[in-house]
C-alpha cells in the first residue's frame, strides 16, 4: 500500500514533466510528437482560465505571450493575400496551440528543484540517441534500420534525415548534464561523444550549430581570451581528429566534404553545387521578396509560389508535381519570403524581448535557463540554413524549446504542492 501510494504521489508530481518530456520522445516517429504537445496544450487552456486571476504576476508567461505574438502575428497578417491560401490558414490555426503548452510548461514546471532532473532527462532521451547513432556508424544498423547512403541517420531513419540537426540543438543539454555530473573531464567526453554522430550526420547546418554551442561552453568554463583560446584550439584538434579518421573510413562522409570544399573555386555554379542547389533557392526568395516585401507569399506557401519566381533552368521549380522547394533553408529569408519586413520586425522584436529577459534574470535563474537557451541560440542563428521555422516538426521543437525557456525563467523556489489546481487537472 506503501509502495502504491509513492507511487501515485511520484505520477501527481511529476506527470507535467513526463508530458513535456514525451513530445521529445516521439520526435523521432513521424507525427505522434504532436499528441502529448496537444494533450499539454489542452491542459494548459484548462490551467490557465482556474488560473487566471493570477496570470498576470507570472512574467515567464507574460515572455511567452510575446514571443508568442512576435512568432504567431507575421503569419496571420501574411494569410489574407497568400498565395496558398489553405496551408496558410491552416498553419496560422494550427500554431495557437502553442501558447497553451507554453503556459502549460510556465504553470506546471515553477519548481526550481526540479530543473536539474529536467535537464538530466533531456540529456538522457538524447543519450539513448547516441548510442542508436554510434551503434548504426559501426555496424550500419539502428532502431530505425540502415543509414542513408550519404549521411548517418539513426533513430530517425532514412527518410527523415533530421538526426545531425536534431541532436547539435539539443547538445546542449547532454553538455549541462555532463558538467553538472562529472566536471570538466565528463564535459570533454560529450564534446567528442556527440561529435562522431553529428558529423556522420552530415547536416552541415548541424556542423554549424554544434561549433556554436561548443564555442559557447568554451567561454563559459573559461571567462578569459587567452585560456578560450586554448580550449577553443583543443576543441578544434579533437574536431580535426574526428574529421580525419571519418574521412578515412567513411565514404559518404568523404563525400560530403569534397563537396562542400566546392566552395573553395569561388564561381557561382560551384557554390551552387557545394551548397546543394541553396544558391538557386536564396535566389528565388529574394525574388519572392522583391515582388512581395511587406507581408510575404504567405506562410508556408513557398513551395507554391516557387515555381513562378524561379529561373527557367531551376531542377526546383518542380521538385514535387508543381511545388517547387519546400521552404527557404534560411531563417530571414524564410521570414521575408513568407512574411515578409512585417514578419522580420516582429521576430527581431521578439529576439530583443527574449535576450532582454536573459539579462534581467538572476544568476540561478540563468543556470536554469542556460541550456534551453543556448538550444535556441544555436537553432536560430540567422547565418545557417536550417528546417522551417514556421514547419509543423522544427517549427514545434522551436516551440517546445521556447516553453522550457520561458518556464526556466519563469521558475522559483515554491514547490509544485504550493499549487492546488496543477494537482486537480
């Protein structure tokens, strides 16, 4: 009886972590990520109106509330004149479920105590992860069977090829974890135990990334230019190393590189190719952009309206019946096409509304904060090609990594038994 009444206690405290935790569990299988962020978001709706005299003292959801609207207005001010009127709507619909799981997140997660176990199972799912990766790069097999031909896959397979991308935005968390665990030799261990897949991945954007967050560490544990430096030189030799040994042994990986290093000849057909054809796609954006500046083709209508902004010759204008490229493999050129400078201004309103509530935070608020918030950091550098953001999957993790952000933030030393209706849901 004992046992059984822990146990009941352990699912009344803990189920809002476990239901945020399970959308990053099912990422990996096609759409079922979407029903634990649907079940949080419903629960959030309910939270919200019991609680609802008291949402306004709660700056973590004020924070989401405007991110929110700086990520949610673009597109509905770029749905009335799109040129897909119906995946436009459909996505402006679909995207208000994602303030009610940041409320969730907000209302549920407020416990301080709990963060490191959050961060601690973040880091453990994507662990899992790595083993499957590591597994699939020695013996060609995985859960999810064989890699790609070219790229590593994993737990993801090889028709969602989202496994590099994936785990260099969420690297940080096993990073944290690994400091917090084991010190400075336990976060060199996952500095190289995340480098190997990441980089048979062969995501060049993910390179991009996971170099960002590492970079990042480096300062952190450092604080000084000349010790950063050093750490930065010893990363980029175990880098060098990892790159050496795959070039030799892994074919695809080899592959990947010499086209990359097609770069290197300077001609525009040459970075065409390096880049796979995003040449000829940022191309056609900024066409889109010129031709519709102040609210975009609409959001999520790019594939749609490609075929009509690119150039006779472009193998994309067709790349699926008469959709052209899916989507722009550019954060502000995804902005501007689809929302165009009205979408831009809101997201850069809601990059200064997010870094301005990182530097008011108190120095623990910012521990809590550090690893969802270097996620994004990494996810939305605007210099990369990356998924899209305004997608049903990058877009949600963005979201998701949001929610942890603002509940982070919105965290404090109160325990979850202090809130009686979280109890009753």
């Amino acid at each position: 009886m004992n046992r059984n009444q822990s146990f009941a206690n352990f699912l009344r405290d803990s189920w809002p972590a476990l239901l945020v935790l399970g959308v990053l569990v099912l990422l990996p299988v096609h759409r079922s990520f979407e029903i634990p962020f649907d079940i949080a978001a419903l629960a959030g709706l309910l939270l919200a109106w019991r609680q609802r005299h008291e949402l306004s003292a709660l700056h973590g959801l004020r924070l989401a509330g405007l991110l929110f609207v700086c990520y949610w207005l673009p597109a509905l001010i770029s749905a009335p004149d799109s040129m897909a009127q119906a995946p436009s709507w459909r996505s402006v619909g679909a995207f208000l479920r994602f303030l009610p799981f940041a409320a969730f997140a907000c209302l549920t997660l407020h416990d301080a105590r709990i963060w490191p176990r959050i961060v601690q199972a973040i880091a453990a799912i994507v662990v899992l992860w790595l083993l499957d990766a590591w597994v699939q790069a020695l013996t060609g097999y995985s859960i999810a069977g064989a890699p790609e031909k070219e790229r590593l896959s994993g737990i993801f397979g090889a028709t969602n090829l989202k496994l590099g991308a994936v785990l260099a935005v969420l690297s940080p968390f096993v990073l944290v974890a690994a400091r917090d665990a084991f010190g400075r030799g336990g976060l060199i261990v996952a500095f190289a135990f995340l480098l190997v897949p990441i980089l048979l991945a062969g995501s060049r954007a993910a390179w991009l990334m996971y170099a960002l967050v590492v970079l990042i560490f480096a300062w952190r544990e450092t604080r000084a230019p000349l010790r950063f430096l050093g750490w930065s030189a010893v990363a980029a030799a175990l880098v060098a190393f990892a790159a050496l040994v795959a070039l030799r042994d892994s074919a695809a990986f080899n592959a990947r590189v010499e086209r990359t290093l097609l770069a290197l000849q300077g001609s525009e057909q040459s970075v065409d190719e390096a880049s796979a054809g995003r040449v000829r796609i940022w191309g056609t954006a900024l066409r889109m952009i010129e031709a519709h500046p102040v609210n975009g083709v609409g959001v999520r209508a790019f594939r749609y309206a490609y075929p009509q902004y690119a150039e006779a010759n472009d193998s994309f204008s067709h790349f699926h019946g008469d959709e052209g490229a899916f989507h722009a493999h550019n954060l502000l050129l995804e902005v501007l096409s689809e929302t165009g400078v009205i979408g831009l201004l809101f997201w850069i309103a809601g990059a200064t509304i997010a870094l301005r509530a990182w530097r008011r935070a108190s120095p623990d608020t910012r521990a809590r904060a550090f690893a969802p918030g270097l996620a994004l950091a990494a996810m939305a550098f605007p210099l990369n090609t990356y998924f899209a953001f305004y997608s049903a999957e990058w877009g949600l993790l963005f979201w998701w990594l949001l929610a942890l952000y603002c509940a982070a933030l919105q965290a404090s030393d109160t325990t979850l038994s202090e809130s009686r209706d979280i109890d009753r849901v």
